[in-house]
C-alpha cells in the first residue's frame, strides 16, 4: 500500500474510536442520572442510630418484624385502698331504741364502707334486761339478713376482696320491745366515715338515750375528728362535747354550744391523739321535739 491508504485508514479508524468512546460517556451520563437515590447505601451514622433505637412496643402482641419489650421503667402501682388497711372500731352508747311494733318508730340506720376481705362484727354489745332487738345488715345491692336477740351479732361478714363494699345495718326493738344498746362496729378501712341516720334528738325531757347520740371510739392515727349532722322539726340548741375517757375519771377536752340551728355549723373538728381513747356527745339543751336525727363521723 502506498502513503496515502494508509493515510485514509488511520483517519477512519481514529473516526471510529471517538465516536465509540462519546457513546460510552453518554451512556454512563444518562445511567448515573436515571438511578434513584434509594439504591444509595446510608452512611455510618445512619447506620448507627439505627441499631441503638430499634422499634419498640409496650403494648399488644408482637408482630413479625418489631420487638416487644416491657417499658423499662414499670409504671407506679396504684393505690388499692384495700391493701393494708387496719380496722377501726366505733361504739355507739346508750342508744334507746323504737319498738317494730311502734307506727311512728324508725329502725336506727348505720352506714359504712369497707376495703377488703378482713372480716366485719356487728355486735349489740350491751342491752336492757329482758328486751330484745332485730339487727338486720345488707352490702351493696344484696337482701338484707337478720338476727333477732337479746345481743345478737354477727362476726363472720366479710366484704369482696380487693373492692370496696357498702354496708348497711338497721337496729329496732323486737316485738314490743324499746331497748337501750351498746352497738358496736368494727370494720376494715383506710378512711373511717360511719353515718347514723334516724336517730333521736327529743330534748331534756326525754330518756337520754333519745336525746342526740354517744359515740366512743380510739383513732388509729393522728389527725382531725370531723362531725356533721343534721335534725328536722326546725332549729335548736344543742351542745357537742369531747371527752377523753382512756382512764377513768373521764376528762372533757372540748364543749361547743350551738344556739338556734337546724344543723351543726360549722361541722365539728377536733385534732385527736392515736394513743388516746374520746367519748363524742350531741345533746339537745331544750325539752323541744326534734326528729330524725343524722350524724356523719369521720376520725383518723
């Protein structure tokens, strides 16, 4: 071959390997521009947070994929009145009672609430010779039952456990009778609030276990004695006294007179001592009838 072919063939295959190597670039241009940024790999500190925070559940099954794992701090328990509570005791004197018998007569109502399964006494613990009461006691919904005795009693209630229960007990004479009690409850609670209602508050010339209530009881800490109540038939005169009766001879701590009211106001307090044993009275200072007596009594 001469100069000039050799001249012509290394013109074209120079023509030819440019054009190869632009269709080349081209092609990687249109590559790198066309892949999404997904398929790029995360970078280390990606990567790290991912590991250190997987998903968690406290809550449900788990599903396939997550983990479930019980919260690293347990949540607070709440707070159950019925664990550890300690039984309060209230012992209500010289109540006279309404024969069944008597038309215009109420059976006296006592009311309470209860924590726990920690057996309950109901108890007519004193009583007039030869004279006899019905005590009947119903919780929550449920009929009531009775006992019919010169001291009837019942120590084997018991409330549900871990719930609170509301009691309810009624005393009358049984038959013709009009017997004077000693009652006494004894319950367990962590908040001690027990009400009377249908009681008597007749005045100075009624017998004295009609005229207002006696109430004896030993708190089981310290704190405040709170006492409302209430009466119908108009206001009146009537005084409320404290007594500290842990030995005898009884020492009165407080006497409060309240003049011309239908009710106790304000409601009686008083700071009570734990070691300590008080005596609560509510008398009516006039001879003036009055009906249906209620007391609330709350103490520590």
């Amino acid at each position: 071959m001469d100069d000039r072919i050799w001249r012509n063939l290394s013109i074209g295959l120079g023509v030819v390997c440019a054009l190869l190597i632009g269709v080349a670039g081209a092609l990687m241009i249109v590559g790198h521009r066309g892949s999404p940024e997904a398929s790029t790999g995360p970078d280390s500190s990606a990567i790290t947070a991912a590991s250190a925070t997987p998903a968690i559940k406290t809550a449900g099954p788990s599903s396939s994929g997550s983990l479930t794992v019980s919260p690293s701090t347990p949540p607070s328990p709440s707070t159950n009145p019925a664990q550890n509570v300690k039984p309060a005791t209230v012992v209500f004197n010289g109540l006279t009672l309404d024969s069944e018998k008597d038309k215009t007569g109420t059976a006296r109502t006592f009311t309470f609430t209860s924590f726990g399964s920690d057996p309950i006494s109901f108890a007519v613990t004193k009583t007039s010779p030869s004279a006899s009461t019905r005590m009947c006691i119903s919780v929550d919904a449920g009929a009531a039952k009775c006992t019919v005795g010169n001291l009837p009693s019942n120590t084997k209630a018991r409330g549900d456990a871990g719930a609170q229960n509301n009691w309810k007990v009624t005393l009358v004479g049984y038959g013709t009778s009009k017997p004077t009690v000693d009652f006494t409850l004894t319950w367990p609670t962590s908040a001690v609030k027990v009400t009377m209602s249908h009681g008597r508050l007749l005045g100075t010339s009624s017998a004295d276990g009609l005229n207002g209530f006696t109430a004896t009881f030993k708190p089981r800490g310290e704190g405040s004695l709170n006492v409302q109540s209430s009466w119908s038939d108009g206001a009146a005169d009537v005084d409320m006294t404290l007594a500290d009766v842990t030995t005898a001879p009884s020492v009165k701590v407080d006497d409060r007179q309240y003049q011309a009211v239908a009710f106790v106001n304000p409601p009686y307090a008083y700071n009570v001592d734990s070691t300590k044993t008080y005596q609560l009275k509510l008398r009516n200072l006039a001879a003036t009838k009055h009906l249906d007596l209620t007391v609330q009594i709350s103490f520590p």
